[in-house]
C-alpha cells in the first residue's frame, strides 16, 4: 500500500464529526440548563434576564439539597440506588428466563402463556395502578424496600424481545449441550445466557433507567421520608408551600450523574444488545 493510500485511509472524516456535534447539540442542551440553573441563586433564576451562564457560580442550591433536614436527600439516593441495582438486574434474569422458555421449552402451554404475557402490554398502567397498590398494601408492603422493588420486577415486553432472541438461537449449539448431557437449566446458564450477555446489558440498562427515574409508585408506597427516592425528595422543592428552584436543579443534577456513569460505562453493550448479535461458538 502506497504512502498516499495509507493517508487517505488515515483522514478524519470531519463532515461526519461536525454533523455529530451539530445533532449532539440539542441532547446536550438539557444537561446545560440543569448545570446552569444549579449554579444560580433564586433571583437570578426568577429574573426576566437571559443569562448563559451565572454572574457569580453559587453552590447554595446544593448545600440547600442535602441541609434540608425534612428532606433526606441522601437517604433518598441510597434508596434509589437499591431499587434501580436489585430490580435492573433481577428483573433482566427473570425475562430472560421466561424468553427461553417459551421459545426453546416445547410444551402445548407454552404459547397460550406467551400470548398472555403479551397481552399484559395492553393493559394501561393507569388500570392496574389502584389494585396493585392494595395487593401490596395488604401485604404489608407499604414503606418497605421489597413494596418499592417487587411490583416492577416483570417486564413484559424485556420477555417478548428474549424469546425473539432465543428463537434465532442457533440449534445446532443447543443440541451440542444435550449430547453432553445438559438439561433445558443447563442449556439456558451454559450456552443460551452467556450468548445473550449484550441483550440483558442492554435491557439491563433501560431497567435501572426506569426503576431510577420511578416517581408515581414509589410516592404511594414510600409515605414516610425515610423510603422515598430521589425523584419524590426532589419534588419536595416545588411545593405550593416552598419554591426552592436552586435546589431542584442541584437535585436533578445529582440524580443525573448515575445514570450517565452506567450509561458510559455500558454503552458498548448497549448498541451489541440492540444489534442483537454476537453469538458466541
């Protein structure tokens, strides 16, 4: 290869580059405002002025944040962190575990469950809210960690997208397995989840997403501040009594550095996940 093909195999393609930067600009815009209003005082931020960036960087909405004593910031992240680590990961294994059986485990059962575990996607939220909230309630699951974590632990359409992937499962492996003896587990924790680690990173990520951002079910569940999340503690700064906004935003960049830290750290998984590739020999 000559040295001018090298260097033409070597140029940056800058046209890709700035269209990146330029479509990044508006998914970057959000993060600016929140870091921005964090860092103003409460009349800078109720002034008719535009400013894009404050004129003296304040951190009185972070120290607001976690002073608060009627407002356990710090309790509220570490109650979050609990929910989006345990449910994320359980909830990933679980439909994983429903997506092989249904698509891999030959019983006459086994569709009329599929259709059904698909028709729970139609059902509204809004109609199983009220039920679900006595079930638990009448459980004892009301300001307890397993009433914030276990009615979000099925995720119907995480079970609809493994037993596509199982369904392109190559059978020539599984067959592989049963000749050295392995049963449906076996197959399922030897060959088939190991080959499908991209799709539950993925998935995985979506759920601590979710389970992170929750609002409305853990404001029913958790009544007493020491089992609220973060995003029902940030609420207390927007009141009819109280309008804290430095504080808010302080907040709400807080809550967004996890998500951005397993964001980053999974990003390669993700985009293997949703490519739904790489099957392991």
């Amino acid at each position: 290869m000559s040295e001018r093909s090298a260097r033409r195999g070597r140029r940056i393609p800058v046209g890709s580059y700035l269209a990146a930067v330029v479509f990044a600009v508006p998914f970057l815009l959000p993060f600016y405002l929140l870091l921005r209003n964090s860092l103003m005082t409460q009349a800078e931020l109720g002034a008719l002025e535009w400013h894009w960036w404050p004129e003296k960087v304040s951190l009185t909405g972070f120290t607001d944040a976690f002073d608060n004593s009627t407002v356990p910031l710090g309790r509220a992240l570490l109650n979050s962190a609990l929910v989006a680590v345990i449910s994320a990961p359980v909830s990933t294994l679980l439909a994983s575990m429903a997506g092989y059986a249904v698509a891999r485990i030959r019983v006459a059962a086994a569709r009329p469950v599929f259709v059904l575990v698909v028709a729970t996607m139609m059902v509204p939220g809004a109609a199983t809210f009220v039920p679900t909230f006595v079930v638990v309630g009448s459980m004892g699951g009301v300001n307890t960690l397993w009433g914030l974590i276990v009615p979000g632990l099925f995720n119907a359409l995480a079970v609809l997208l493994f037993r596509g992937f199982y369904l392109r499962f190559p059978q020539e492996i599984e067959d592989a397995g049963r000749i050295d003896g392995l049963g449906h587990l076996g197959v399922y924790l030897r060959l088939a989840l190991p080959n499908s680690v991209g799709l539950c990173a993925a998935l995985g990520v979506l759920s601590f997403i979710e389970h992170w951002n929750s609002f409305l079910w853990p404001l029913v569940i958790g009544q007493d501040p020491a089992f609220w999340t973060v995003q029902v503690a940030m609420s207390t700064n927007l009141t009819s009594q109280a309008i804290n906004l430095p504080a808010l935003f302080a907040s709400a960049v807080i809550s967004v550095i996890p998500l951005a830290l397993v964001f980053l750290a999974a990003q390669r998984y993700i985009v293997r996940g949703i490519m739904a590739t790489g099957i392991k020999g």
